[in-house]
C-alpha cells in the first residue's frame, strides 16, 4: 500500500523534505511507520517519542491502522507562551 507522510517543522528540516510516498505492507501501524522513518531519516530520532499524529486529518494514536492512499501528517510539539 501507498501511504504519503506529510512533514512539519523540524521534521521537514530533518528529513529535507515536506512530503514522503511509502510503500508499506498493508494496514501498517502508525507505529511501524515511524520505526521505518527513522530506520532510513536517523534525524527523526529524537522526536520520535514526541510527534503528533494524524491519519486524513483526524489525530490518532500510535496503534492506529494505516490503509492506501491514507495521509499521515506527523508534527513535533508546539509550545507557546
């Protein structure tokens, strides 16, 4: 299945770029997916533990099942004050 990965803020600095296509085994979860991500995007890494998560634009959690043609956006934290 095709899943594209939408990439935010640092991620998009870390990676290089804003948007990802990834051909992953079906119903993948949100989990695995980042797994993956950070085993080819070691930059990932140290947000890894702290991302946002949303499948077509509803927040989901990591457990959640991805299907094809889903958009994952992922997006650090954001602070404010």
């Amino acid at each position: 299945m095709t899943v594209r990965v939408l990439l935010f803020q640092a991620l998009r600095d870390a990676v290089g770029e804003s948007a990802l296509m990834l051909d992953l085994p079906a119903e993948t979860s949100v989990r695995k997916t980042l797994d993956i991500l950070t085993d080819q995007y070691p930059a990932l890494g140290p947000y890894r533990e702290s991302l946002l998560c949303a499948r077509n634009e509803e927040w989901v959690s990591r457990g959640a099942t991805l299907k094809n043609g889903d958009t994952l956006a992922l997006m650090p934290p954001v602070s404010g004050g």
